[in-house]
C-alpha cells in the first residue's frame, strides 16, 4: 500500500469528514479500522467504496455464530484425503491438494494491497478476535500440516465492522483504530437521499425525512428504523405514487405511514405507534 494512499469519499457514499480521517489513520497505522454503528448505516458498503475508490481488490469474510478464526486462515481437508486414499487417487500423495485457503491467506499472499472486510465480527464466539490477534498483528501464521510460514506480501487494509452485540476483548481493541459511525441527521441523511434517488421532489424528500424521525423517536421503540430500511421505503413510496400529502395525512385512520412495513419490522412497535398517534389526536 503506498503511504500517499487516502481515502477522499465517493460519488456512491457519503462520508463525513471524520469518517474519512479514520479510514485514513487506519492507512497510516496499518491498523484495523474498527467500525461501529447501528445496523444499516453502511458500515459494509463503507469497506466495498474504500476499496473502489482506491482501486483495490475486496476481499469479504462474513462472520457467522459458528465461524472460527482457523477458517480465515485454512482449513484441512482430511476427509476427502481420506476417501481418496481409499479410492487410490494420486492426489493424496501431495498434503497440499487438501490444503483450503482462507480469506487472509488470500489476503496475505495477494499480488497487490487489497482490503480485507471482516463483517460482523461480534456474531461470533468471545474468542475469536482473540485467536486472530496475531495474525493481524505480525501478518503471517504458520500452516503446520504443511510446515511452511505463511507471511503477507503486503500488509492489507482491513476493516472490521460490529453491531455492538457483544463486547470486544481489550487487547483486540487495543489493536485496532475505532470509529462509530453515528446515525445520520436529517441534512446528512439528504445528502444520502441525493445520492440514491437525485430527481426525488424535495416536498416527499422533506415530509419522508419529517416522518421517519418521528418514528425514530418515539419513545420505547424496539427498533429504530435505519438508513438502509428508509431508502427502502422511499423506493417503495416512488414505486407506488405516493404524494408527500399522503405522509402528512390527518386523517384518524392513518395512524402510521403508508408502507410502514419497510420501517417498522415487529408488531409491537407498530402498536406502540398507533397508541401514541392515537393518543396525540384524542388529547387535541
């Protein structure tokens, strides 16, 4: 990676400003990004944009409950040496043919600098950032079916994302540059409107955005609606005609938006939606 290397934005993601100095510290450092933020609020496509906008390979690695850190390293294929060898195959004879490389195995031995999505790191077991640090850290790892030192030929970008839903250990932390990813207020979250649907009116963009905050604070909601969900429902809102006059109903059946279904994802905040509209207009 060349240290001139930085990271400016692009016409497809709307960073704010210290966004893009934390993807750039991480490019200094040649520490993990880590980065945090609610759920939608473009923490995996922030790693796809990076990687366009510096024009670099991606490499993805989405983590799940059963992951392990050894799969991102290689795995060994012992059964199908197994069944070859009953079978006579000739491939059992080279341990390598059962050799699968992982994602930073890939990485590490790439031809040119590539960024590295680790997504979701905090889906897995407590241990699996810690079995990783090493490797992370020195960028190399040791395969010991095959006694060879793997070492990385250049040192990746790597950009870990987290939802928050369980805590981090501290020496992974400590290995990392931190970034939250606050939620958008309402002229950033224009700003990602523009980018998504450039000819939409500003009198829907302004009464969509009027009810999508409101929905977000009412008190007691289970899910916030995010970034990603509101696009949705602004796709849908143009799919179907839906005049902003239709947002700002008074009508006393109209107790949530039109297509609430693209924001509101559990029955009991919609309830908890209707009470408090249907309380607001029976206290007016």
């Amino acid at each position: 990676m060349q240290a001139s290397q930085r990271f400016e934005g692009s016409d497809n993601y709307v960073a704010t400003a210290d966004l893009k100095l934390a993807v750039n510290a991480a490019l200094t450092l040649g520490r993990p990004l880590l980065i945090k933020g609610e759920p939608g609020t473009g923490k995996t496509m922030l790693a796809e944009e990076v990687a366009a906008a510096l024009d670099m390979p991606l490499l993805q690695w989405h983590v799940k409950s059963t992951t392990k850190a050894q799969q991102g390293l290689y795995e060994y294929d012992a059964v199908s040496r197994l069944r070859d060898s009953q079978l006579g195959d000739e491939r059992v004879r080279d341990i390598h043919n059962y050799i699968v490389r992982g994602v930073l195995w890939q990485a590490f031995t790439a031809p040119e600098p590539v960024v590295l999505l680790i997504d979701e790191i905090d889906k897995a077991d407590i241990e699996f950032p810690n079995d990783l640090l090493r490797e992370l850290d020195r960028m190399e790892f040791y395969v010991y079916e095959t006694r060879e030192m793997v070492v990385a030929k250049h040192r990746p970008l790597v950009i870990i994302t987290s939802n928050n839903e369980k805590e981090l250990p501290d020496a992974f932390l400590r290995r990392c540059f931190f970034h939250y990813i606050k939620f958008p207020d309402r002229e950033t979250m224009a700003d990602i409107v523009k980018v998504h649907f450039p000819k939409l009116k500003q009198e829907l963009l302004g009464a969509a955005l009027q009810s999508f905050y409101q929905l977000r604070d009412v008190p007691g909601i289970k899910k916030k609606p995010s970034t990603s969900e509101f696009l949705d429902w602004l796709k849908l809102l143009l799919a179907e005609d839906i005049p902003a006059e239709a947002l700002r109903s008074q009508d006393a059946k109209a107790v949530v938006p039109p297509l609430a279904g693209a924001l509101l994802k559990n029955e009991q905040d919609v309830h908890l939606f209707e009470r408090l509209v249907y309380m607001s207009r029976t206290n007016r």
